[in-house]
C-alpha cells in the first residue's frame, strides 16, 4: 500500500524527520556519510533543522536504507509508512 501525504500533517512530518535527524547524528558513520552526501556541514545541519526542504532530504536519506529505516522505526515507535507520509508531506515524491 502507498503511503499518502493525506495521513499526516506538516508539524507531524516535521517532528518524524527531526528525529530521523536526531537518530542520523547518533550513528557517526551514518552522519558522516549524510554529510558526504549532501555536501553539507555541521553548522549547516542545525542552521537547516528547521527547513521543510531540508527535513525532506532527512526523509529521503534514512528511507534510502532499509536498515536505517527499520532501525529509526524500531527506535522511534514509527512505521515505514509514518516516514514516507512524512516524507511525501515535506517534499513529494522522490524522483
């Protein structure tokens, strides 16, 4: 089944990538490689954490890694289809 944007609002999609964010951080390898991959650095990581865009790529990030997914899930009480309804609320689809 597909996720829908319609099951979730923005504060609520917001909250869920802030915590992706959050548990990304907590795993060095992980943030490394988040930011090797953005081309983004620390300061600018907390100078985004508000940016809807850039929570977006939070979403697009950890739902990239099955095992990332499911870890963050598991941590954080979300189901896969909570991050991608919050990742289509932010961003719309990936291409």
């Amino acid at each position: 089944m597909a996720a829908s944007a319609d099951k979730i609002n923005e504060r609520e999609a917001a909250f869920i990538a802030i915590k992706a964010l959050a548990h990304i951080s907590h795993s060095e390898q992980e943030l490394v490689k988040f930011l090797n991959l953005t081309g983004i650095s620390p300061a600018d990581v907390i100078r985004l954490k508000e940016n809807l865009s850039f929570l977006a790529g939070v979403l697009d990030f950890i739902s990239r890694d099955e095992s990332l997914l499911l870890s963050f899930c598991a941590d954080e009480d979300f189901t896969a289809d909570q991050v991608e309804s919050a990742r289509l609320r932010l961003g719309g689809p990936s291409e």
